[in-house]
C-alpha cells in the first residue's frame, strides 16, 4: 500500500504544479496547505480535512474535481544546480545585497507593444525592433513588436529631452527603465528612459536601449560573473551579443516546464522535491500548466 500511495502522490506548487504519472494507477493530486490557499479560491470544508496528509513536515491538501481548475500537464523541464544557481541571481531581483526567499520572480504574459517617442530616429528604431523580433523568435511565449500609437502600446522608450512619458523615471537623469506588475507577478507595463546628452551617439543608444529592454524582459538581476559581452552581464558595453547561455537562461523563464511567478523560497523547494522524486522514480515528471500563468 506504502509503494502505490508513493507512486500516486502528485505534488502542485503555486502557480503551477508538478505531477507524477504511472499507468494504470488512480492518481491523487495534492498541494501544500499554504499553496492551496494562494491557488485556489473554493474554501476548504471539515469533509477537505480529512483527507489530509503530513509529508516531509508539510500538510498537503487532496485537490478534487470541484477544486481543479483549466489546464494542461507538461513536461518538466529539468536543470542542473550549476545552471539552476546561475538562473536564480538573475531571476530573482532582491531589493538588497541579501537574499530573501520572499522575492518574486517576473514575467510578460500578454505581448510586449513598443511604441517609440517621435525623437527616436529610424536607425534606432529598426535596430531595437530588429533585436526584439530575434528574441521573440527564440523565445517561446515572449512576444516583441511595435505599436504605431502610444495608447495601443504598455512599452514607451523615449529620451530625456522628451515628453515626460512614465512619472517614475522622472528623477533618473541618466538611463533607466521601469516596469509594473500585478500581484501574481506578471508584468504589463514598462519604459526606458535615455539621457540622449550622455549617451550622444546612436551606437551608444541603441546599445544602452537593448541592455534596459532585455532587462525588462523579467526584471532581472544583472550578474557580475558573466562575461561583459553577455545581456545578463552588470556591465555596460556597445559589443553586447545574446550568448546561447542568455537565450538558455531566457528560454528557461519563459518555459512552460517551470512555475513562473513563484518566490526564491517556492522555487527551491518544488526543485528540491522533483530532484528528490527522481532519485527515487524512474517515471517522468510533469507539470501541470494554469491558462492564466
């Protein structure tokens, strides 16, 4: 009984979850009790209680048909922790030099719309949109492209000679962006702000353009351990290229075999547990994928 139980848990985490299958087995779905309670709105009765479980410290919920909500199982998509640790200081932005297993990590859900201010020249232009129609290329689920008017876009570069466009960047007199999110961490609104006096030439823009846009595509973090030329590198340069290890770090977040949106801490723990799962299993893993996320 011990060996079925085992092979029929299937764990969920946040946002998304990860399953177990085994043919021909009756599959049991259950979520920790502080997961169910951030995933799901059906309030819990004393009949839910009593199919609780304790596993490994935690309580975990059985989700039932009433629960469940639209989506679909996926493959999980499986890193090593050489990877995961480089992934996770650019993922996760913290608002200090420590870490906190609170932080969010962030993503686009719906298209990215750019519109750029009418100073922004056709050389500038045509090299940012060249460069965001070659991520949205490589980039599943990441959608980059230009809206002719301001209010069908919720992405604005401009200059610091420009109409004030975004309140926030207002006090940056350098270069910056910012962008917004809701509260499931999904971001929909974003700008970039260029002082076009210090950054006089074209080049310099168009290259400053680039390094805040690919930033803004997760609210990363910018590494001091990867080389310069890097788009994850915390520094500045005009010979910038998207290493294939920046297309795996941004192909990884924007995945569908991973839980986005989730904190430092959640991250962790549904890695830990997978990595656990497979040393103990030879079947696969599997997640199973919100519409909404």
């Amino acid at each position: 009984m011990k060996s079925t139980l085992s092979f029929a848990l299937l764990f969920l985490f946040s946002i998304t979850c990860f399953s177990q299958r085994k043919p021909k087995v009756v599959e049991r779905h259950y979520t920790p009790l502080e997961v169910y309670h951030e995933t799901y709105k059906t309030p819990l009765t004393k009949k839910d209680s009593l199919n609780f479980i304790v596993r490994n410290d935690k309580t975990l919920v059985l989700i039932t048909k009433k629960m469940k909500t639209k989506g679909t199982y996926v493959d999980y998509v499986f890193k090593d922790s050489t990877f995961l640790n480089q992934y996770k200081k650019v993922a996760f932005n913290h608002k200090s030099d420590s870490i906190d297993n609170e932080t969010s990590m962030k993503y686009w859900k719906k298209d990215i719309k750019l519109f750029f201010a009418k100073s922004i020249s056709k050389k500038e232009k045509k090299s940012i949109l060249s460069f965001a129609k070659e991520i949205s290329k490589k980039v599943d689920s990441l959608h980059i492209y230009e809206a002719k008017n301001h209010s069908d876009s919720n992405y604005t570069i401009y200059y610091s000679s420009d109409y004030e466009y975004d309140v926030n960047l207002k006090k940056y007199n350098n270069a910056n962006f910012w962008v917004y999110w809701y509260n499931n961490n999904q971001l929909y609104k974003g700008a970039i702000k260029i002082n076009n006096e210090k950054y006089f030439s074209e080049s310099l823009r168009i290259a400053k353009i680039k390094e805040l846009l690919f930033q803004s595509l997760g609210y990363f973090e910018l590494s001091n351990e990867l080389n310069c030329n890097s788009y994850f590198s915390n520094c500045f340069s005009e010979n910038k290229q998207i290493t294939d290890f920046d297309y795996e770090l941004l192909q990884y977040h924007y995945c569908y075999g991973i839980c986005k949106g989730t904190s430092l801490g959640t991250f962790e723990a549904q890695h830990e547990s997978v990595k656990e799962t497979m040393s103990k299993h030879t079947h696969s893993i599997h997640r199973f994928h919100y519409p909404d996320n």
